[in-house]
C-alpha cells in the first residue's frame, strides 16, 4: 500500500512506516513554496491508499478522485481546516487527527509573549536594534574606568525608568477556555509564576478547574474585569466569535494585558485597536490576526505597546515529533485491526479494514 505525506513529518515516523510495510512518498510542506493546488494534489494521489495532509485540502471531489484513498490523516488539532469531514465520513473514510498536539508549544509561546509585553522584552530589543538607546561605551569602574553603575542610567528617559514592567506574581490571569492549552497555561502562570488563576469556559465544570487550582468565571465580562491578563484559548464556534468585544475590554483594568495565541475571530472587528488606542488596557501581545499576513500598514505595527509575532506558537520540532508518532500509533493500530486512538469520525470503523 502506498502513504503519500505532505505534512512535516520525522524520519523515524517514516521509517516506522516503511516497516510496516508501506511504500511512502514524502513531500512536505516546507520544501514548497506552500500549500499543494487540488489538481496536483489529484494526480499525486493515484495509486495512493493513505494520505497524510498537514495542510493541503480535502474536499469531496478530491476523495472521489483518488479511487484508492482509504484513509485520511491530518496531524492537526482541529482536522476540519483542511478536510471535509462529512464528505469522509459519507464516503466511509477515516480521518485521524492529533489533538492536543501543539498544546505545550503554545502554552510556552504563550508566558512568552506574556513576558515580553509585561516587562517590554521586545520594546527593549528593538529600541537597541533601531540604536534608540546605545550611545557611547563607559568602561566599568570595577576595571579602571568610569561608569560606576551598570545601568544605562536612571532619569526620567532611561530604559529602567520608560520600560519598567509588573512582576507577574500575585497578578491575575484570566483564561478564556479551558482545554489543553488553557490548562497548561494555567499551569505555568500558577506554578511557575505565582499567579492567581481564574478561567471561563461554558463546558468545562468547576470540579475539573480545581485540581489545577483555578476559579471558575462564569462570564466572560466578570473574567476581564477580575483579571490583570486576559488570555485567548478558545475554539472559534458560533457561540464564541466575537466574544471580546469593547464591553469586555472596557472591563479590562487600564493597566491590563491581553494575549490572544488562539484565533483573531474571537474579537469583535477593531475592538482590540480601540482599546490600546483609548488606553483602555496597558499592553497586547498577539500570534494571529483577522487578515494573515498581517498587512504593512497595520496600525498594530505601529504601536510601541503591542507585541507580535507570525502566528508561530505552534511552530517547534517537538510538535512534528508528537504528530507523527499519534498518526503511526493510530495507523498501527488500524493495520491489526485495533481501535485507533484518535479519529474524528469513529463510526468509519464499523466496516472498516486497512
């Protein structure tokens, strides 16, 4: 049987596969310029039992082309990105997928992003970098010259005085869902840094918040207002689209942060921009965006107390690693006929051999 794999995927995964007894075709997406247009893709899956799609998408036509396609894999947490889960369903084709996958790499991007806008970590690097603060080098006292001091200075224009930032102990973070990477966070900002821990999410019960010893909220207004940081980690649903709005950032204390490492659609349209422009919070610190790339001309761009980055909190080898391992097990599993552990559409299985 042939596996054609077009996410990022480990050397061992694959050879793993090749023991298994599958002839692999392995073209990722990071040696292309991106994503693989349908009509490539249609080609390249004849012959092709298995198809392992990181990124490139599945629709209904693609599978009624690919006559040999039996299975499908997309090593994401969310698979319906990229794969017609009713059309494989319908069709009676398995899709795997691997939750949790990137949960610890964006809890990490998360305190991350944290930091550097609590204590303007980026605002520091690049006020060096534009040459802001450099200035003319003072040998130090303790080796015969000077500078009796290994500050830049004190005034009222100096880096320890313009970019002086809150400690996060005994801060509140509020975290808005309250799944796998809600609850690493929540581990991290509690154990790690000492904060109080408070979270809303609408599925998850007060019983299972408390072994990680966090407060219920049950309302995403209260959440900002009793919190120092608010935090995004909530699937994009009808009921959670646009649910950080101005009211909710008007409750935000003015000297609050907010970080969104989840998706920009859970922000009202120009509500975040508003409020950093009011000074309605103190800083934001962001992974996505409403438009990706975000335009050059995004006023975000422009303001000293944003922190961005490309939508990366997911971007670390260990997540290919654990992908790839959740996508063999579950195709091993398959192969002897053995409940896979991570399949959106289980009632595939009923009939179903590999």
């Amino acid at each position: 049987m042939n596996v054609f794999i077009t996410s990022n995927f480990t050397e061992s995964g694959i050879e793993r596969l090749t023991e298994l007894g599958f002839d692999v075709i392995f073209h990722p997406i990071e040696t292309r310029d991106g994503r693989m247009p349908v009509d490539t893709l249609t080609q390249r899956l004849e012959g092709v039992d298995i198809f392992i799609s990181g990124f490139e998408g599945v629709p209904a036509e693609l599978m009624d082309a690919a006559d040999d396609l039996k299975l499908i894999a997309c090593p994401r947490g969310g698979p319906e990105a990229s794969v017609d889960i009713s059309a494989a369903t319908d069709r009676g084709i398995p899709v795997l997928y691997a939750p949790g996958r990137n949960a610890e790499t964006v809890a990490d991007h998360t305190m991350g992003l944290l930091l550097a806008a609590t204590r303007n970590i980026a605002q520091a690097h690049h006020r060096l970098r534009m040459g802001r603060d450099t200035g003319t080098p003072q040998e130090d006292a303790a080796a015969g010259g000077e500078r009796e001091d290994v500050t830049w200075g004190i005034g009222s224009e100096s880096p320890y005085t313009t970019l002086r930032g809150p400690e996060l102990r005994d801060r509140t973070i509020g975290i808005v869902g309250f799944s796998r990477i809600g609850r690493r966070v929540a581990k991290r900002a509690g154990d790690g840094f000492g904060m109080d821990v408070r979270a809303y999410d609408p599925f998850v019960d007060h019983v299972e918040m408390e072994p990680f010893q966090v407060d219920k909220v049950t309302d995403v207004q209260s959440l900002c207002q009793q919190s120092d940081v608010v935090s995004l980690h909530a699937a994009v649903a009808p009921g959670s689209r646009n649910m950080i709005g101005p009211a909710e950032f008007a409750a935000m204390p003015d000297d609050g942060y907010f970080v969104n490492t989840a998706r920009a659609a859970l922000i009202e349209d120009g509500a975040l921009i508003e409020a950093l422009r009011t000074d309605e919070i103190q800083a934001a610190a962001l992974d996505v965006y409403p438009e990706e790339p975000i335009a050059e001309d995004n006023p975000l761009l422009e303001m000293e107390n944003v922190v961005t980055t490309p939508h990366i909190a997911s971007a670390s080898q260990d997540v290919i690693e654990r992908h790839s391992e959740l996508t063999v097990n579950d195709i091993t599993a398959l192969l002897n006929d053995e409940q896979p552990m991570h399949v959106v559409n289980p009632e595939t299985l009923t009939e179903f051999t590999l």
